[in-house]
C-alpha cells in the first residue's frame, strides 16, 4: 500500500512538472503537442504489454491455470477494463462545460474540455495500474512501471495546460487544472493496491483490465488527437520513441 501511495504520488508530481514551461511562458508549436501525444502513447502502450498483460499471464498460471485458461481469463479483463472506461466516457456530462456558449469558441472550448477530461479518465487506469503492479510479487516490474508513467505523465501535464492556454484560460489557472489532473493518481493506486491485496485471484484480472483501459484511451483518444493537425508523422513518430524508451526501462530493470 505504501509503495503504491508513493508510486502514485510520483507520477502526479511529474504531471506537475510538465505545466511548468507553460507557468514560465515557453511556447510550443502544435506540431511538437502532437508529437508528445505521440510520446505519451507509446509509452503507454509498452507499459500495457510489458507491465501489465505479460504479469497479467503469468499471474494467472501461477494460480493453477493453463495456457488457454489464463489467456482466457486476461483476454476477459483487457474488453472488461476498455468497456468500464468506454462506460465512464460515456457518462462523463462533457457538454456541461461548454453551456451557454454558442459558435466556434463553443466547439474549441467542448474540443478541450473533451481532451482535459480524457486525460483525467486515462489517469484513472494509470494509477489503478500502479497500485495493482505494487500489490503484485514483482517490485521491480511495479517500479519500473511507475517510472514509465511518470516519463510520459510530464508532457502530459503539459498539454492539459496548453490545451486549456488555447482557449483563453489564464495561465495560473490552466497550470493549477493540470496539476490537478494528476491527483486522481495516487488515489486510485491506492485503491488498486487495496483490491488486490483483499483478495489475491483478483491480481490477472486487475493487472488485464488496466491494460483494456490503457489500449482503449491510446486508441480512441490519444492518437485520433495527435493527429488531427495532421503531423501523424511527428505523432507516430513520438509514438515509436516512447515504446521503445518504456520497453528498455522495463526490460533492462527486470
């Protein structure tokens, strides 16, 4: 539980970190935002194959189960862990943010109101992920996932601050709303930790539905914006770097 509070506390202090050059007033072309879209996703994606579905198996037949069973059962918690949070989308009343406005500035702001929430709903798995990975028997795996999160926590702290820079917000408060973003972090690594730790068979499916979670946020909100601009080359490109930074650091502190 401890290990996870700190691994969650650690990944909303790089969130923080990624709104200080808008604090400071750096700007950043669109071309670099979507690029570190990019970053961020290949991070993610790695950290969902190597920190998460890999552990997922192996937990699974740890427990008596054998290759089918256990691709089975993780197979199940990656479509459970993407529905839960295409449920929460869903439900998430996005257009409160934008009432009473009316034309493009309207449509802007609902655009990044939209993302902002995204990236709040993607913290969600993030920090579930954390606190199932230290509940685990692997602290190493755990630290080396913590790691790769905050790495792509700090950009990601960033462009929640631009985003909400954009539309006018001022810079005081786009930075206070980014760091914000981060803190549902540590709280639900906490929570993660403590679902696991309640009951052990649970791990394979609380390690796969944090990956379904993490696939689907990449899928059908990081990469559609990143994008959108149409810098899909700098995107991808970004996307390639961060899997590969993620892969080395979970594999080599194995």
């Amino acid at each position: 539980m401890k290990g996870a509070l700190i691994g969650g506390l650690l990944a909303a202090l790089a969130t923080a970190l990624g709104t200080l050059p808008v604090l400071l007033s750096q700007q950043f072309s669109q071309r670099t935002y979507d690029t570190m879209l990019g970053f961020g996703a290949g991070v993610m994606l790695a950290a969902s194959s190597f920190s998460l579905v890999i552990p997922a198996l192996a937990a699974a037949r740890s427990q008596g189960a054998n290759g089918w069973s256990a691709g089975a059962i993780v197979a199940a918690g990656i479509l459970s862990g993407a529905a839960a949070l295409w449920a929460i989308d869903r439900a998430v009343p996005h257009e409160h943010f934008v009432k009473g406005l009316a034309g493009p500035q309207a449509r802007a702001m609902k655009r990044v109101w939209l993302f902002v929430l995204a990236i709040v709903l993607h913290n969600l798995p993030e920090g579930l992920a954390i606190g199932v990975a230290f509940a685990g028997s692997d602290p190493v795996g755990a630290t080396a996932l913590t790691t790769g999160i905050a790495i792509q926590d700090v950009p990601e702290g960033m462009v929640v601050a631009l985003a909400l820079r954009t539309v006018g917000y001022g810079r005081g408060l786009a930075v206070g709303l980014g760091v914000l973003s981060g803190l549902v972090e540590p709280v639900a690594a906490v929570l993660g930790a403590a679902l696991i730790t309640f009951s052990e068979g649970l791990l394979p499916w609380g390690l796969a539905m944090a990956a379904g979670a993490m696939l689907y946020v990449i899928s059908h909100e990081i990469i559609p914006e990143s994008h959108r601009q149409g810098h899909e080359a700098f995107a991808t490109g970004g996307l390639m770097l961060g899997f590969v930074i993620m892969m080395l650091l979970d594999t080599a502190l194995a």
